[in-house]
C-alpha cells in the first residue's frame, strides 16, 4: 500500500487501511501505527466506510501542482539518503568492532 506525499492519499490506499481494521482484526491504533497515518484519519474512513461514503472521500481534494509534487519527492529523497547514510556508518562502526 503505498502512499502519496503527506495528506495525499489514494483510492486503494484509502480501502485497504480500513480492511486492515475490518477484516484484518488490528486496532486502529495497531493499523495506524503500522501505515504512516494517524488515528484520527483512519478513524474517519472507518466511519465513512460504514455509512457507505468511503469513495466519496478526497474527492474534493485539489490535485497537488507540479511543484508540490517535487518538493515532496525531494523530502523523500533527502530521508532516505540520511537513512542511508546513518547505515553505512553503522556498518563502518560494526565491522571495526568486530576485528
């Protein structure tokens, strides 16, 4: 399931979050914490699900612009080459102690 950037969600996205409550038995607090959401947000799906208005939600939502769009792969890729960086250094770190 993956997810767009912060406040974006997609369609599926949106219907396999609630499944995991659903159908899956975790807590919302469980299925929150293991998709990069919170509570309250799956919370409102859930109770959009059971009125029946789960495909009517993000309909409003403007499409982000370009810009946007970059700027949040740009933060995803600045992440991820920290995370990457912390590693390797990790790594470095390990194998020194190891000898």
């Amino acid at each position: 399931m993956k997810r767009g950037p912060k406040g974006s969600y997609t369609k599926e996205f949106r219907e396999q979050a609630v499944k995991v409550v659903l159908v899956g038995g975790l807590s919302q607090q469980e299925a929150a914490e293991r998709l990069p959401m919170s509570v309250k947000t799956l919370g409102g799906w859930i109770v959009a699900e059971h009125s029946g208005t789960l495909a009517k939600v993000g309909k409003t939502q403007k499409p982000l612009t370009e810009l946007e769009a970059e700027l949040a792969c740009v933060s995803e890729l600045a992440t991820v080459t920290m995370e990457r960086d912390i590693l390797n250094k990790a790594t470095v770190y390990i194998a020194k102690e190891s000898r």
